[in-house]
C-alpha cells in the first residue's frame, strides 16, 4: 500500500523509512514487470518523482555491492535506463555519484554496441574488461563510488533515499 504524507512524515527510525519506501517501490514497479523495459518506463515516468529516482538508482547500487562500474555496464547496458540513473543521482541530491557515473559511461559508450551483441559468459566479458582497457580505466572511479557507498552505511546508495525522503517527503507520494 502507497505510504502517506503523514506516514513518512512520522517514520522515526531510518529502518522502518526504508522499508517503507521499499515495499511501495515493490508495488510500484513489482517483479513481473521488471522483464518489461518499454512497460518499466512508463511505470517510471507515472511514478512519483521521489520514487522514480530511487527506482533509477536500485541497479546501480546492487551492482556496487556485488562488482564495479565496469561490471554495471555489461549488466545494465540500456541508455534510457542509464539516463535514468544520471537524472535519478541528480534528482536524489547525489552529485558526486552522478559524476562518478557519467565519467565511467563516456569510458564504456563507444564499447556499448558490441557490449550489447553478445550473450557475454563471465569470464569472457572479464577478458573482454581487462583487453579493451575498461577495467583499469573504471577502476579508480569504482573505488571513489564504493568510497561513497562506504560513507552512507549498511543502507549504501539507498541511503540517499531515506535522506530524500526525509527532506522532501512530498515528492514520495501521490499527491491528489
């Protein structure tokens, strides 16, 4: 169920916040529809804008977790949805990670197309990574946005929500 106005307004603990915003993100753009590119978009643009900038951030913020930037590429390689990143970074008040992520696409951009073409094994793309110079061009900017993610705790990027939200608990919710 949507959360009000009045319940992120009174969500004290930054935990439960979370998870608030979490459970309305699942209801906003639910399993299923995350094998729906065209479908997710338009789930985005009918989102309220908080909500919209913390969905366009989630991907980003996994991939952190598990590999680099570089790796973010090969996964999540669709330039509507890294516009989306970018705008959501900015709209979430996260400049710096947005800089960090816009230094690493315009390194991957002109490797995108053949990134795209093929069905990549893991060891072959991280062959790939490491030959076409990838890896070890991304691999500063990875350190200074694991840094970044260091900074916001257990929460990682997703800590800029709960900030978000704090401050601009408006933007979270569908406003009649």
């Amino acid at each position: 169920m949507a959360p009000s106005l009045e319940d992120i307004r009174t969500t004290k603990d930054d935990e439960q916040l979370f998870k608030l915003l979490s459970a309305y993100l699942e209801e906003l753009f639910p399993p299923e529809l995350q094998e729906d590119r065209d479908g997710i978009l338009v789930a985005l643009a009918n989102s309220p804008r908080g909500m919209r900038a913390m969905a366009g951030t989630y991907d980003l913020d996994v991939s952190m977790a598990v590999d680099d930037l570089a790796w973010h590429f090969g996964n999540h390689n669709d330039d509507r949805f890294l516009e989306e990143t970018v705008a959501s970074l900015k709209e979430l008040e996260a400049p710096e990670a947005a800089e960090i992520f816009l230094s690493a696409w315009d390194i991957v951009k002109p490797y995108l197309p053949e990134i795209r073409s093929r069905n990549w094994e893991r060891e072959d793309f991280s062959e790939y990574l490491e030959r076409t110079g990838i890896q070890s061009r991304t691999e500063p900017l990875s350190r200074r946005m694991w840094a970044i993610r260091k900074e916001c705790g257990d929460l990682g990027l997703m800590r800029f929500w709960v900030n978000y939200a704090r401050k601009y608990p408006e933007k979270c919710v569908r406003i009649s």
